[in-house]
C-alpha cells in the first residue's frame, strides 16, 4: 500500500481512512505525513543505550503475532524484540491513548516542581471553559478520569460529538459546510453532565487535551517542547518522537504521539529505576508511588472498563491504569492494540505496537493483560 507512484486511488491512505483496515497499517506509522505535527525533540548527545540479553520469553511469539512491534525488556536490557512488515526499531508509530500516559508523567513532573497545582479548579488555569462542563472540575479529576461530563467515547460513531471533536483535532476531514474548527473552541460545545465531578470513573478523551491546555497556560511553553525538555530528552531517547497538532498548534494529548518501540520502552525503563537516571530524579519517585498506590478502586468498580478486567483488582490514577496488588502493574492502553506494561520490582518493561482493524476488544485488552503478567512471572523468577 502506498508503495506506486501515485498509488492508485483504492490504495491511497487519506485523512478519511486512515484509522480503518486495511489502510492503518501504513497510516499508523506515517501519521505526520497525513497530519499536522509537531517534534518532541530528544537529546542525541544522552542517548540510553540498550544492550541485549535474549531470554526464551514463554509465548512471546503468539503475543507477536499480528503486531507491529513487540519489545520486551528486563533490567534495561532487551530481552525479546520482533517487528512487523514495514516496521524496524526506529520507525515512529503511533500510540494513541498511551498518549495520555505519557502526559500523566509530564503533569507529575510540573508538579514536582510547583508549577502545577493538582487540586486546583481547572478554570484557574483555563478560564476559557468556565461555561461548560468543566465549571467546578479540578486537575486531579482530569487526571484521574472523574469528570462529571456526558460524553461518549464511541469509536465506531458515525455522528456526534466524538465525531465533532476528531475534526476539531485534525483527524477527521472538515465539515465543507462548517467554519472550520479548532481543539480549545471545541470545548464550548461540552456543556451536559453525567453527574457529579469526583465520582465514577468515566473515560473521556477530550479530558487529557483539556489537561495538556492546563499545563502549556501553568508552564508558559508548549506541550511539545515541554514533553522534550523535561521527559523524553532526560530519559535518553534515542529519536524524536512528534505529536499531532489542530490547525492552530494545540496538541492531541489524548492519542497522537507517536515514537519508536524502544524510545517508549525507555520511558517504562526510567519508571523501573524509580524516575532517575544519571544520577537526575526525572520523574519523582513519589508520583510514580502515587500512581500504584493512591487510585480509587470504587471509583473504577463503577466506572467504564471494569468489565474489560472482570475480577482484577484495578484503579486508574495519572491516565495509568494499574493492577493493584504487592507487585503493582502500571500500563497504559490504546486503542488498535497499543500498549505499554511496566513492574518495577520485577523490572519488566513490555512495549506493544499495533495497527488491528477493531479499536477496543474486552477479550484482547484481558488477554494483552495476562500475556504481560506472564512474561513478567517468567522474568522475575529468572
């Protein structure tokens, strides 16, 4: 696909099908070429190495099976790597809502560093959506997933407000018919609650985009730049990464960043050492405490993906999702099988990269879960 010159029409890749089979699996890893982006810059100069030690990974190869990239590593070092056609290990996929784990870790940083207030009201930062919904929301509950909002995160919606909210992002072609539409404008049209803020778990995208708003208003700088200078340079990428963009610059925080397989398995690398590298806390070691440890599993039992983990103990804290236990497993999700699964204990990082026709399948999210749980049982007894 897309490999003539032109490709002929019923093969081109377009902001119309991008995001459907067969055409995702080369839209996933070009994204830049279909949408505006902009570089998340690293550091060539810090690279973190990765050396090898291949270990006989028990179903690592049905777990690679359909992937576009499957990379695991323990105590640092490579363990087990494959990839699909197309893909090598410096190709920049795309990771859709781990996206939002990765800006569950920029937040903990800023407010480490006193620049983001967690608790604070939402509007404090972004005055601009005191109208909607998110009158009387604070940051702690966009991060956590407890907005009070009507809003749903059908991914197979023909029409609606999803739909509206693609095309504000850049992701959807425009409405002809419609003033063209922007990311931060969006927000006026969210104004009908579900409840009361605080409460259920309730995922919703547009959340995390409201959040990287907050944190480019409390940085003065933007998302990109910020994601760059204190996170993804300081844990030794090894490439820049890139993010897409709306017409008017504002990020797609919820999904749209996109990197190799080994620079995000760097990331679940820097978790694993408990935020700190060369010697420089990076990530405070306390955030990343508080994301195993100080999630609502009330909030989660009544929330959204509970049936997804039928009898897991679960909270989602920081846009992480986390199996409570002893040995907590922090991972992110997203959707057309993007996943990255993180134990420090058993130092374990799992990294996984896919472009699958269905967007969200219980059964493949359980799955994806148990073969992760596997290889780390495996690892940590070895």
């Amino acid at each position: 696909m897309m490999d003539r010159f032109p490709p002929p029409a019923e093969e081109q890749v377009t902001l119309a099908n991008w995001r459907t089979a067969p055409f995702n699996r080369w839209a996933f890893r070009h994204v830049r070429e279909l949408i505006p982006s902009a570089e998340i810059p690293n550091d060539p100069g810090s690279v973190r190495p990765l050396s090898e030690a291949p270990a006989p990974v028990p179903g690592f190869g049905g777990m690679a099976e359909g992937c576009d990239a499957l990379l695991v590593l323990h105590r640092g070092r490579i363990a087990a790597e494959r990839y699909g056609e197309g893909m090598t290990a410096t190709t920049p996929h795309i990771l859709m809502s781990v996206s939002k784990s990765m800006l569950g870790l920029l937040a903990g940083i800023l407010a480490e560093a006193g620049r983001l207030d967690t608790e604070a009201p939402v509007t404090d930062y972004v005055p601009e959506v005191g109208k909607t919904v998110y009158r009387g929301a604070t940051v702690r509950h966009l991060l956590d997933m407890r907005v009070g909002i009507l809003f749903d995160e059908d991914y197979l919606a023909t029409g609606g407000p999803i739909i509206a909210y693609r095309q504000a992002s850049g992701w959807n072609p425009a409405d002809p018919q419609e003033p063209p539409s922007d990311l931060r404008s969006f927000y006026a049209q969210l104004t009908e609650a579900d409840g009361e803020h605080g409460q259920r778990f309730h995922y919703v995208s547009t959340n995390t985009d409201l959040l990287a708003w907050v944190i480019e208003r409390a940085a003065g700088e933007r998302y990109a730049d910020l994601m760059g200078r204190l996170l993804w340079a300081p844990a030794g990428a090894e490439r820049p990464a890139y993010i897409t963009v709306d017409r008017l610059g504002a990020p797609r925080a919820a999904g749209g960043m996109c990197t190799a397989a080994r620079d995000l398995a760097r990331i679940g690398q820097l978790i694993v050492e408990d935020g700190s590298r060369n010697g420089r806390q990076v990530l405070p070691r306390r955030w990343i405490e508080d994301i195993e440890t100080a999630g609502n599993p009330e909030a989660w039992d009544a929330g959204d993906f509970a049936p997804f983990f039928p009898g897991r103990a679960m909270h989602y804290r920081s846009q992480w999702y986390v199996l409570r236990g002893e040995n907590p497993l922090v991972f992110g999700i997203g959707i057309h099988g993007q996943n990255l699964y993180v134990d420090r204990r058993a130092e374990v990082v799992v990294v996984r990269l896919s472009s699958r026709a269905v967007p969200l399948e219980a059964d493949r999210e359980l799955s994806g879960l148990d073969d992760a749980l596997a290889i780390r049982d495996f690892l940590a007894g070895g």
